[in-house]
C-alpha cells in the first residue's frame, strides 16, 4: 500500500487549525466563500444527485458537504486525523449523507478502483510531494466517463505576489504559511499529469478575487488560483 506521499508538516499545520474550519470568519474563510463558486463549476459538468463521489483532501469537509446537500453520496479523505473527526463531527450536526476516512487517494484506489461517478480534489495538490501521484489515484478511483475536478495554485509571479504576499500578508486572507510558491502547479503541468493517468481536460476557469468588494467569483483569469474538469475516457 502506498502511504508516503505525504508532508507530515503539511498534515500538522492543517490539523492544528482543526476547530476553526468551519468559522465563517476565521482562518478558512476563504474556502467557504469559494465554496460555492466550486460547487456551481463541478455542477456545470455533472450531474451530482444520487452520485457517488469523492473528496480527496476534504479537510473538515466543506466541499464534501456541500455536495451531499445536493443529494450525493460522498466520501471525504484525508490525512489528517483531526480533521477526519471535524468533518465527521460536523457531519453528524448537518445530517448529511456524507462520510469520512483518513486514507490515502493512492491506498483507497487499490482498494476500490473505478468506484466513483465523481472525484473532487480542491486546494490539495500544492500540499503533497509528488501531487502526479495523487493525480493518478484520482483517475483510478473514478469510473470510465466520470468527471474528476482540480484545484490549485498556478505557479506564477502573480499567484506569488497575489496568492502568498497579498492573500497571506497584506490582507491576512489566510493565515501565514498555508503556501510555498515552489509547490505552486501550473496548468499545462496539471493537464499533462492528468493525461497521462487517462484524464481530458474538459474546461478551465479561474477563481478571482476583488480586494476591493472582497468577492471571489469564477473568470477568464488563472494566473493565481484556478479550477479544472477532466472527463475519464469511456
Ligand atoms: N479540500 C478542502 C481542504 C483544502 S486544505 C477544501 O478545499 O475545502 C488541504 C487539505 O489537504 C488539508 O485538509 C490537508 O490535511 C490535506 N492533505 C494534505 N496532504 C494530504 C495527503 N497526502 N493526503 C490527503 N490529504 C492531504
């Protein structure tokens, strides 16, 4: 089984902030703001009631919730272990139809392979030493024609200035050291991964943010944090 592609300081780091995932306002404020804008681009490509999906690196589960109130069935991972309970913890408050394992993507798709409509993979590649690894699990798990989403950081002066010194420093968006820019992944390095494991690129848009109104929406721009659909050959 493999289990070594983890940042054992990537898993500390997220899971010593584990109760505040769901503050609104706290330090993962800007995951439930993009929350939605995710969920309306994965609902471009798919129909998500009655499927089975699942969220790689689903954190205390925000966007794993957010689908099972759309009537899927989902499956939330992820290595943290604090974070494992959050989500299932607040699961349990929502009353949602969504579950929760701390396994690996590598482990769960020589576990069950083909065994997804759906896979979802946000803001979690950038955290991982080897994310084609990751990206290859991701296409193992899903089923022939079924959708898997990406989303990351471009790997750009942009992203650095906007997505790390604005973000983290100047607007204190995120708090400091969420990101190192080397990590950073850029778009034609993800659609060469995902071709590689099977996957076509679909459709790509970019997750904006206005300083001035404080509002994310999706567009044109994915020099900084972008959101990717890849459909699994039939
Ligand atoms: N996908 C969630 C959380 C993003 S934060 C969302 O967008 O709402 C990044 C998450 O990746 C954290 O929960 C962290 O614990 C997880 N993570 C980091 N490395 C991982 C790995 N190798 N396997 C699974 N999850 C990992």
């Amino acid at each position: 089984m493999i289990t070594e592609n983890v940042h054992l300081h990537e898993i500390d780091k997220f899971g010593s902030m584990a109760e505040h995932w769901w503050d609104r306002q706290g330090e993962f404020k800007s995951l439930h703001d993009i929350n939605p804008l995710r969920i309306k681009f994965i609902q471009s490509y798919a129909d998500v009631s009655g499927k089975r999906i699942v969220d790689v690196g689903c954190g205390g589960g925000i966007l794993t919730e957010g689908l099972a109130k759309l009537g899927a069935e989902v499956l939330g991972i992820d290595m943290s272990e604090d974070l494992i309970d959050i989500a299932y913890l607040h699961g349990l408050e929502s009353g949602v139809n969504a579950h929760y394992e701390k396994i690996s993507a590598e482990a769960l798709a020589e576990r069950q392979p083909g065994s997804f409509d759906h896979v979802a993979c946000m803001e979690m590649l950038e955290h991982v030493p080897n994310p084609g690894s990751i990206i290859a699990a991701c296409a193992k798990l899903v089923k022939p024609g079924g959708m898997v989403f990406f989303s990351t950081l471009n790997r750009k002066l942009k992203a650095y200035f906007l997505g790390i010194v604005g973000a983290e420093y100047l607007l204190r968006m995120l708090p400091k050291g969420t990101h190192n820019f080397k990590t950073f992944i850029k778009p034609s390095e993800l659609s060469q991964s995902a071709r590689a494991a099977g996957l076509e690129l679909q459709g790509i848009v970019g997750i904006e943010y206005n300083p001035l109104n404080k509002r994310f929406s999706l567009g044109k721009d994915i020099d900084v944090n972008y959101i990717a659909a890849f459909k699994r050959a039939e």
